[in-house]
C-alpha cells in the first residue's frame, strides 16, 4: 500500500471519529510532539495537551475543507503541535485556554502552519530524491520509522553502533550537501 493510499484511509478513519486512528495517531506522532515540548521548556502534560489539540484542529480542517495531503499525515500533526507550543511559549506568563471559536479566528494562521509544514516537506523530499537509495533507506528508518541505531547496525549489517552512526553521519551530510548547493546563486 503507498503512502497516498496510506493516508487516504487514515483521514477516511480519523474522520470517521475512529477510536482506533486517534490510538494509531498518538501512538505514532505523539512522541515528536512530547520530545519537541520537553526539549523547548516544557512537561509531559503540555505535550499532551498540545498533541490533544493539534488532533482537534487537525479534525476540524479536514472536516471543514478538501485536505489534501501532501506528506505523511503525522507530518502535519507535529508541525501544528510545534505552532501551538511555539504561540503558548510566548505567551508563558499566563495560560491560555481555547475558546469555542479558536478555531475559526485562527483559521488563517492554522493554515499557514500547514503550507509551511507541506513546504517543508516537499523541499526535504525532494533533498532525499537526490542522494543514494542507500541513505533514502537509512534516513526513513532512522527518522521516519524510528528505528534505533542498534536496529539500524542489525538490519544493514554494519559491524559496530559506531559504523551505523558513521553512516547515518554521511547520508544526512549529503542531505546537507544538496541543501547548500540548491542555494547557491546560479551565476558563480
């Protein structure tokens, strides 16, 4: 099943008021929101409520309009996760809580963060399109699926955890590479 596929059945699922795709949403996203949180100021419990919210604007947009996703629908829920701990961060000395209407007042700025976030995206997939399928591969298990670097010595056979590393060095370097050069001005 592609990811297209993928996602289409997991918005049919999500919109659908599945218990089972909010469990498989949390269980898959809600640990980039919590470590995202936890490495900017903030608890376990900010994280859950940020990562609760994100799931109800998420709700509310692809009820309200056609959504199309570009990306892995954990994508966008991080990156609204991310939006929302960066607005209450500056808004810290008080706690903000959000009203009914929240969502159409800020539907503007819920809609920036999503084209942001597919911007992202596609540029970053585009980056992993130009580099050996070899590091395509190492980078999706490492960053996408999570994988330890234990899991990642075991499934590419590399003899020490320090090779793996080594390895995962070089590939986000050419990542890196491709980046640097897509920014260079064209008449050097």
């Amino acid at each position: 099943m592609d990811r297209r596929t993928a996602n289409s059945l997991a918005i049919e699922d999500f919109i659908a008021d599945s218990n089972a795709a909010f469990g498989i949403l949390y269980q898959q996203y809600f640990v980039f929101t919590k470590r995202f949180i936890l490495n900017n100021k903030g608890g376990l419990e900010d994280a859950e409520d940020v990562f609760q919210d994100s799931l109800l604007i998420l709700y509310e947009k692809l009820n309200a309009d056609h959504f199309e996703v570009y990306t892995c629908l954990g994508n966008y829920i991080v990156g609204i996760s991310k939006n929302l701990w960066l607005k209450k961060l500056k808004n810290r000395s008080f706690y903000i809580e959000f009203p009914d209407t929240y969502f159409i007042e800020h539907q503007q700025e819920i809609n920036s963060a999503i084209e942001n976030e597919k911007y992202y995206w596609e540029k970053l997939t585009g980056y992993l399109q130009s580099i050996s399928v070899h590091c395509q591969n190492l980078i999706h298990d490492i960053f996408i699926r999570n994988k330890s670097i234990e899991e990642i010595q075991d499934k590419y056979q590399y003899s020490s955890k320090h090779n793996a590393q080594n390895q995962k060095y070089k590939c986000v370097e050419q990542i890196r590479k491709i980046k640097n050069e897509s920014f260079q001005p064209e008449n050097q």
